[in-house]
C-alpha cells in the first residue's frame, strides 16, 4: 500500500472517534423519556419537544417557555406548539393561552420538579385592588359622611364613584360593613325635598353594593331593626314607592327593592307591608310610553319572575312572551294578590 494510503487508513479510526464524539453531547434534560409501561413506543420526552402543529402535552412533561398552549375543548386535551403565526387559523374555539417565560416557583419543602398538582393545591386568586381604588373609595365615603343632603354639587360625583367602585364584591362589603356609611345612605332615600338625583344615585349605589353580595347585605341588614334604627332600608323603599311619582326614582327604587329582597326575610316583610298592592300601582304608573315608564315595568316583571315565581307563588301555567306583556304580569299579580285574600281569611 502506497505510505499516503496507509497514512489514511491510520487516520480513519480517529476520524470515525471523533465523529462518534461529536454526536454524544446534547442536554440531558432533553433526551430524558418518561416511561409508564414496559413498551418503548409509549415513551415520551420528560421536556415537551414542540413543532410548528399542535401536539399533545403530558400531565407530567415539562413546558418549555414561549410557546402556544391551548386545552382543546372537543377532548380536553392540552396541546402545544411553536409559537408562531399560523396562516388561516382559528383559535376561537381552543381556549388559547400564551405563555411567556412560564415559571413555577416551589413552595419550602416541595419537590420543585413535580407540578403536576399545583394549581389543584394552589388556586388562582383574585389580582389584588389597586391602591387608586382604595383611594377613591376612602375619598368618596368621606365626602358622603361630612355633606348634608343638600350638598348636591360634593354628593352626585361623591356617590358616582362609590356605586361605580361597589360592583366590586370587596367594595361592597367594604359599603355594607360601614354602620355610619349605610346610615347616611338611608337617611338620603328617605326626605321628599332632597335632590331626586342625590336620592336616585343613594339607591343605585346601595343597591348595587348588596346584589348577589350575601355577606354585604347580611352586613347593611345588620345596622337595622334595633332600638335606634327600628326600620330599614325596605321601609324607605316602601314609602318612595307609594307616593314618588317620578320613573326615574321609581326605577331606581325598584332595583333597590329587587337587591334587598333576596333576603327572604326582607321579602316576606315586603309582602306583609301590602307589596302585591304596590307592585301593581308601580306597573300601572309605567303605562304611559316614556322610555324611563317601559323600564319600570320591565323592572316590576322581573322582580316578580326573579323573587316571586320561582319561590311557587305564581301561576306556573302561563309565561310571559316578552318583558312588558301586560296581561301576564298583571294576571299574575292578581292571581298572587287572590291567594294572599284565601290565606288571611
């Protein structure tokens, strides 16, 4: 063999070495699989390797950062892929969630490579108010508190601001647990000279700081019925009801009512206080065809739908076909005006 030849053939095993070498390093993480059974094709990389199409991803793999993860709601199944733009697609009905730089930091003493149970022990809590919100809210009940009722011009934006701020659970709590607060809003329902609008924007934010808030109107019901303040809220309700003349009250009035009265107690105190009567006389004065007049019988239907007929009061063979259908929302206050006349005597 000529000596270039054989220096070749020396060389050829140091070349296949290093060849061999250079193919060896790779992270480990990568090429570690996940076996449950004893069949290798049910194998999977413990570190999800993604494509440019959606693929399963395994309770138990870990997800890389940066990509495009959905829970596919016709199997349940969360899948992942490359996070890049994909020609007509849609992700309406994926339930799509991008994750950025996901991480999971592991609480003291837990295995920090096992997630797989995390958010089941961890729910997702609410974000936090901001501290503007505390802010506007301390500022507003202040403002409430050292205004008298004739103070139009510091209580309509004073009271816009807490109603707006009370639609948050916390915020209406915070409303309700306030005795002083909860006093000063019933004494604005309450006088017949007050500005319409100082008493409409009362209601409104009394209202909507106790709807579908149990603990908040557990709360403001709390501050009532006692030796100082033998009446509550609903009274003054009553009262605006039977002799304000004006929808915009009214409406605002009814919405009020419609909050406190999923209290059953305060329910059955509307009732007893003739609330079939007043219902029907609120529904009649909404007859005449002004936008604020359709409202208020809107609102009187749905007070009696929402708190009267699924409680098995009313006739449950007839059913409105819309909102405003007269005859069904007055045979129905008939028909429960005609049982309350056969219990009493």
């Amino acid at each position: 063999m000529p000596p270039c030849g054989k220096l070749l053939a020396s060389l050829i095993p140091v070349i296949s070495l290093f060849g061999v070498r250079a193919a060896l390093p790779s992270p480990k993480a990568s090429t570690d699989l996940l076996c449950h059974t004893n069949h290798a094709s049910d194998c999977y990389p413990r570190i999800f390797q993604p494509t440019e199409h959606f693929r399963t991803v395994h309770d138990d793999q870990d997800l890389p950062p940066g990509l495009h993860v959905r829970v596919n709601l016709a199997t349940g199944v969360k899948e992942a892929r490359l996070n890049i733009p994909q020609l007509n697609e849609d992700d309406t009905s994926s339930g799509l969630t991008i994750i950025d730089d996901f991480h999971l930091e592991p609480e003291p003493g837990e295995d920090s490579t096992d997630h797989g149970d995390y958010l089941s022990q961890h729910p997702i809590r609410p974000p936090p108010d901001t501290v503007s919100e505390g802010s506007s809210f301390s500022a507003a009940v202040s403002e409430i508190k050292q205004h008298g009722p004739q103070d139009t011009d510091e209580l309509l934006p004073a009271l816009t601001e807490l109603e707006d701020l009370s639609h948050s659970y916390r915020w209406g709590l915070s409303l309700a647990n306030d005795e002083p607060l909860v006093h000063k809003l019933f004494q604005f329902l309450l006088p017949p000279t007050l500005s319409l609008e100082v008493r409409s924007l009362a209601a409104l934010a009394f209202g909507t700081a106790i709807r579908n808030n149990p603990a908040a109107l557990d709360a403001a019901l709390s501050h009532f019925y006692k030796d100082e303040w033998p009446e509550g809220p609903l009274e003054a309700v009553v009262m605006a009801l039977v002799h304000e003349q004006a929808p915009v009250l009214l409406n605002r009035m009814m919405f009020l009512l419609s909050s406190m009265c999923q209290n059953k107690d305060q329910l059955q105190r509307f009732l007893e206080a003739g609330g079939i009567d007043i219902l029907m006389a609120v529904y009649d004065a909404g007859s005449a065809g002004s936008e604020d007049q359709r409202k208020l019988r809107k609102k009187v239907t749905h007070f009696l739908v929402d708190n009267l007929m699924e409680s098995g009061q009313g006739d449950e063979n007839t059913s409105p076909e819309s909102d405003l259908d007269t005859d069904w929302t007055m045979v129905q206050l008939h028909h429960l005006k005609g049982r309350q006349s056969t219990v009493t005597s």
